[in-house]
C-alpha cells in the first residue's frame, strides 16, 4: 500500500502537466481561429443541421483597415439576408416584410466569447485538443470545449491548420448527443474581396423596420431599477441585457432580460399577457430548450441553447416585485 501511494504521487504531477499542456495546445488553436475568422477575406457555403432539417447559406466575408463586412444569404427554405459590419447587423426577413436592426454582434455560427479571452472560462469549461480531421478537403485539429456540469452545451470544434478558420463545429447537449452542426462544404480565400459583394442584395422597400436597442453596459444596476428578479441561477450566469423592444412577433413592447456565463447564454421575454401564453411548461426543438408560463399577468419565455434544467430554473424562479 505504501508503495502504491508512492507512486500515485510520482504520477500526478505528470498528469496534471499533461492536462496543463493539452489546454494550452487547445488555446493555442482558439487564439488562432479567432484572428483569422476577423482578419481573412474568405467565402463559402455552409450547412447547418438541426432537428433532422438543413439548411444551406452562403458566407461572404471582409476584411479591410476599416473592420470587418459580412454577407449571409439563405440558400434553401425561407429566404433571408443578414448584413454585418462594426457597427450594426440588418436581418432582412422577405416572410414577414420586415427588417430587423441591432448592434453589431459576433456570427451565429461562431460563439463570441471563443474569439475573445477563453482563460475567464476555464471555471465552467475545460478544453483539450483531442484528435484531428478532414473537412471541405482541408486538414484539421479538433478542440473539444467540455462543461463542468449539466447546465451548459459543449462543443467540438474543427479548425483549420493551414488558416485558423473553423470548418466544422458540434453543439453537444449534457448527454453527449450532437444537437447542431455546423459545417463548410466549400470554402475559398482570397487577397481582396470587392465592397460591393458584401452589400444588400434583397430588395427591401415597404418592409417594416424593428430597430433593437443595446443591451447596457450597466446592467447590474438597471436590474434593481426592474421589477423582475431571477431567484436561482446557475453558478457563472450573470444578466449582460435588460431592454425593451418592439418584436415582429408581438403586438405590444415586449422586456428582454439576457442571462450569460460567457458562452452559453439565455433570454428571457416578459410581455403583458392578452390571453394564454404561447409556451406553458417545457419545449424543445434541436438545441433550443424553451420554458413558458405566466406571472402576475404577464406572459414569460425563457429560450436558449441550454439543457432543460436552465431554462426551468431561471423560469421557475423568476418572480414579480417591486420596482425599487
């Protein structure tokens, strides 16, 4: 037995510098892709799948002493455009006429906050370089970003070893099942892209404009001016939005509060109930879980790519009081 002991602590200080240097070869790569995914001029097409559906949108990206510009157009179903740059994102939505406007924010298809500082994540993720592949003929490390419990998704990640960019990414829910792919089916990058092929090309007149307010920087302090407070959150998650905004989907102002641990993230919609809630109880589709119900008369949603057990939390513990 005391031989044992002995040895077991000969072999941890080994694993645990193995564990320390498959972090950083894992953050080495994520420093990567987060360069070249903001400084590359490229184009593609992309599929993404979810809930037995595909769906297929063109991707063409710019880069340029003055930011970034980008161009999504939907290849297949509904057809809809989104235009980025520094400073704004314009959906437009043909189905509904209708033209949604915000701030500028980090693409769907890539979380934000794995092309910023990943170190601050390290309390509810762990990260490790665990193989390598071939995506849209293009050699590829795989990351794998692994939660530290059940109230967030993970992810694996294919990137690019020639380019830094990401060809291929799994969304993996809390049983270790792919939820969401995402994936490059063709993928070119070029020297220069012309301005004029990152401009609208959806025609647009007569449509209704939504435009979204920003979420404050401040919004710890806004939250005790709010008469909603979430009693229970999951360790890390803290509320970065509270606003309120006209929807297309809602006839009156709806309240957004947006909950975040730095990667996973979760809304919440409060609107003054005109009947039975659209959701009551839990939901599903794909990676989306949904809760729904109603308090003190008001009709509330709590959606995100999340397990159950987060939506029901933050739903079940949100409660109405006094506006201080």
């Amino acid at each position: 037995m005391k031989l044992r002991g002995f040895l077991l602590c000969l072999l941890l200080p080994m694993q645990l510098q193995a564990h320390d240097k498959a972090s950083e070869q894992a953050h080495y790569w994520l420093d990567r892709m987060a360069k070249a995914v903001k400084r590359l001029n490229y184009e593609g097409v992309f599929v993404y799948l979810h809930d037995n559906r595909i769906e297929s949108m063109q991707l063409i990206h710019r880069a340029d002493r003055e930011g970034e510009q980008e161009r999504l157009l939907s290849l297949n179903g509904v057809a809809r455009e989104i235009i980025r740059d520094r400073n704004s994102l314009i959906c437009i939505l043909p189905d509904s006429r209708s033209v949604v406007v915000e701030k500028s924010r980090s693409r769907k298809y890539i979380p934000s906050a794995l092309l910023n500082d990943t170190g601050r994540l390290e309390k509810f993720y762990r990260f490790r370089v665990v193989s390598s592949g071939r995506i849209a003929g293009r050699d590829a490390q795989v990351v794998a970003v692994i939660p530290k419990d059940g109230y967030r998704y993970g992810y694996r990640l294919w990137i690019d070893r020639k380019t830094g960019l990401l060809l291929m990414s799994d969304l993996i829910n809390e049983r270790g099942e792919v939820v969401e792919k995402v994936m490059f089916t063709v993928l070119r990058i070029h020297d220069k892209i012309p301005k004029e092929r990152v401009a609208q090309t959806i025609h647009s007149k007569g449509y209704r404009r939504f435009q979204l307010k920003a979420g404050d920087n401040k919004a710890h302090s806004r939250q005790h001016n709010s008469p909603w407070k979430v009693m229970r959150l999951p360790r890390g998650f803290m509320m970065t939005v509270h606003a309120s905004h006209g929807m297309p989907t809602s006839k009156g102002q709806v309240e957004h509060l947006m909950f975040t641990d730095g990667l996973a993230s979760v809304s919440v919609y409060i609107e003054k109930s005109s009947g039975k809630p659209a959701l009551r109880g839990a939901s599903r589709m794909a990676a989306v879980n949904a809760w729904g119900g109603k308090v003190n008369g008001y009709n509330v949603t709590v959606v995100g790519e999340v397990p159950r057990a987060t939506v029901e939390m933050i739903g079940k513990s949100l409660r109405y009081t006094k506006a201080r």
